[in-house]
C-alpha cells in the first residue's frame, strides 16, 4: 500500500500515488490536466480505485451529468477496485454514488466526515469547497478549511493553496481583512496561485476598490494566467472593474482575445463568466454587437443538462439575448420537464428559487420589466442557494435595478440604489441614484 504527500494511505501503486498528489496539486492549482493524470494512473493500475472515484467527483462537481459515460465508467471502475479499499477510500465511492444521485449536500457530509478522520485528505477537502460553492454555503466554505488548518504542513507542498481556499472562505464570510492578509500569504508563496489571486480580486470588488484592481489584476496577469483553468475567471473580475469605470472597449477587446476562442473548449465556467461579461456589459450601456449568438450555441448543447440552476441562469442570458427563438422554446421545455421530473438538491432549489430567477431574466430579456421586478423581488435574499460567489450573483441584484428603472418604478430604483450605495459607494453608482431623482450628496461618512 503506498502514502501520499499528505501521508494517507492509498491502496494503489507507488506510481499511482505519485499520479495522485501531482493531480491534486494540478486540482488546486486550476492547472495541467489533473482527470487525465488521474486516467492514465488508473489505465496502468485498474486497482487505484481513489483515481477512478476522484475522477467521477471532478466530472460531476465540473457540471457533467451523472449519465455522462466518462462518470458512469470512473464509477465502475472504482466499484470494481473496492474490494480492498481503506474505510477512507470507500467514502470517497460513496460521495460520488452520491453526487451521482443529486444528494450535493449528503456528499458533502461524507466528505467532512473523511475530513474529521483524515484531516489532510487534500481530495475531500477541495471537493468540499467546491460543493459548499454550489449551494452558496458561504460560512461553510470558510469554516471547512478552518476545521483542517491546522494539521497541514506550513512547509508542504499545497500548504500555500489550501491558504488560499481559506481566504477565499473569509471573503464571502464578509472577513475582508482577514481574508486579503491571507491571501497574499498564499501568493508569497506561489505567485501563480490563481484561487489566492481571485480572492484579491473578490475583496477589491466587494470594497469597490477598482482603480486598485485593475493595477493589481494587470501586474500580476502573467501570474494568474497559467492558472489556465481559472485565467477566464480572474480576466472576468478585471472586467467588473473596466466596466465600473466605463471602460467598454477595452472589456469587449478582452474577451474577444481571450474569451471568444475558449468558448467551444466547452469549460462551463467559461461559458458562465461569458454570459454574466455580456449581460452586464449590456445593463450598463455597451453594444456588444453579434457575440451572443456563438455563446448561446454552445450553451445549448448543455440544455437539458440541468446539473446546477446557476448554469441554467447563464444559459438564460445567453439563449434570450441571442434572438434564437427556437433555442429559447427548447431551453424552456427542458426546464419544464425538469421541474416536473427532476429530484435532488439542484431540483428543489430550482422548484424554490432559481426558477424565477430564470422567469425574471426571460422576461427582461423581452422586454417585459415590470414581471422581471415581480419574479426577481420576492427571492432576491434566497438567490444565494442557486451558489456561486456574491460577485457573481450581483448581476441579479443588477437587474432587478434596472428592470425597476425601465418599468417607469423609481421610488423602487432610488430605494434600490440607496441600498447599493450603502455597500459600493462608486460614483457610476452615485450617478445613477442621482439620475432617477435621489439625493445628489447622499453619503453615510456623516453617519
């Protein structure tokens, strides 16, 4: 039986074990290939049931059907190789028969569970963050990696990664000092940490800190990008503050360069990070021109995915901006067979909230603001089940702003904004209250 980098035991070859940790580094790094590492250990070693079970996880926390056949063939081949498996090992299987089941939240259990045990098993530990991501427990990102701190190594390998997840945790726990302090410790340590670098980027957000942001996302750019798997994403928080600022062009250059190209690579939160760039880049003014129409193409091949209601919001903005009216009957449909079929987690939130997110974008998009405002209204507080980050949801709240305006609602609108100004304080939001009649020197320093 061979030891990871961590020092648990993997029924495995030396060989697979070494695959494993270089995965796992690849896995926090957001770069290389770590399923591909993984399958072609397991491919060598059909008795490294950990590889197959992590690369069933890795599919399905990435947004992949639990019917895929890459996920269904990862599940057998670490059913096939459990016979010998460790009590560690067969709750990994177990999470992913669970996750395979939409049971998000009972996947995440096992793996805490694993965590209590083994508190360094790098694997349950990411892929906790993750699915505590996908349902938006935000003081769970942050207290998961708490629990685990500090039985790590500060002179291992990951050390530095796992200081960014924490930091990460803190930023949507509202701990902005803490987190931005713990964050540049982890990219002291590895300057091309991008999940370290993308809790900078969310803190400086949160903090309507744009000029800084887009100093400090620019500097480090050659960084971050070869964290490929992430470099989208972190190109996207520079975005939001280019587009704070009015700086349009250099936005719509941007993901023509980078962006664009990517798309048909399929990674979904490309294609996320597209829609939501589009959609806000068209709240605030710009005229993005025929880019919708490719998104919302590759967006339907995932229509009757349903995997998370948060990829189904996104494949909303793209299809209903795009003019394909064929496509948006054949997305509501789906959804409709969803709601009436489905079962798990991602299905009762859908059925609770995100549906009428999704109404509330649909009818935006047509034109029909006064509905969006009453879809959007009611759930805005419980938005935060559909997951993501809170940067990421405030495209919602964005909306909502400007559905009100367009449906001739001010006193709502300067309520609204008075509320934004409250939490980020930028002049482009200080215009905008004082433009639909909100008091021109509002400010809360003489509080």
């Amino acid at each position: 039986m061979a030891i990871d980098a961590q020092g648990l035991q993997v029924t495995a070859s030396e060989e697979s074990a070494v695959a494993l940790d270089r995965a796992i580094s690849d896995c926090f790094g957001w770069k290389g290939d770590p399923v591909g590492r993984l399958q072609d250990a397991v491919d060598q070693d059909p008795g490294f049931g950990l590889g197959s079970s992590a690369i069933a996880s890795l599919f399905l926390l990435g947004g992949f059907r639990a019917d895929d056949p890459r996920v269904t063939v990862a599940i057998a081949a670490a059913e096939q190789a459990s016979a010998g498996a460790t009590s560690r090992e067969i709750r990994h299987l177990a999470a992913a028969r669970t996750l395979v089941a939409g049971r998000i939240a009972d996947a995440i259990d096992l793996w805490e569970s694993i965590l209590v045990d083994h508190p360094t098993d790098a694997l349950a530990l990411r892929f906790a963050h993750d699915a505590y991501f996908c349902l938006g427990q935000s003081l769970s990102i942050r207290d998961s990696i708490a629990r685990v701190l500090p039985h790590w190594d500060p002179q291992g390998e990951n050390y530095g990664y796992v200081l960014g997840q924490y930091a990460f945790g803190l930023e949507e726990a509202g701990e902005l000092r803490r987190a931005e302090k713990v964050a540049h410790a982890a990219i002291a340590r590895n300057a091309e940490d991008g999940w370290a670098i993308h809790a900078v980027a969310h803190v400086l957000e949160t903090e309507s800190r744009q000029a800084e942001g887009i100093a400090f996302l620019q500097a480090a750019h050659p960084a971050w990008s070869r964290a490929h798997a992430l470099a989208v994403h972190n190109g996207w928080h520079l975005a939001l503050y280019l587009i704070e600022e009015g700086r349009f062009d250099e936005v719509l250059a941007d993901y023509d360069r980078y962006v664009a190209p990517k798309l048909a690579g399929d990674f979904l939160l490309d294609l996320v990070d597209a829609s939501a760039l589009l959609w806000r880049l068209e709240l605030a003014g710009a005229d993005v021109g025929e880019r919708w129409g490719p998104l919302a193409a590759q967006w339907l091949t995932h229509v009757d995915d349903h995997v998370l209601v948060f990829n189904d919001l996104h494949i909303a903005l793209a299809v209903s901006r795009a003019g394909n009216q064929l496509g948006l009957e054949r997305f509501r449909r789906s959804l409709e067979r969803y709601m009436r079929d489905g079962q798990g987690d991602n299905h009762s939130v859908t059925t609770e909230v995100g549906r009428r997110l999704i109404d509330g974008v649909l009818a935006f998009a047509a034109g029909e603001y006064a509905r969006a405002v009453g879809y959007f209204l009611p759930v805005r507080y419980h938005a935060i089940r559909i997951g993501g980050s809170h940067a990421q949801r405030d495209l919602i709240t964005q909306t909502l702003i400007a559905a009100s305006k367009r449906a001739g609602q001010l006193g709502l609108t300067r309520a609204l904004l008075a509320e934004r100004i409250a939490v980020r304080p930028t002049e482009r939001t200080r215009q905008h209250y004082a433009s639909v009649g909100g008091i021109r020197e509002f400010s809360l320093h003489a509080v």
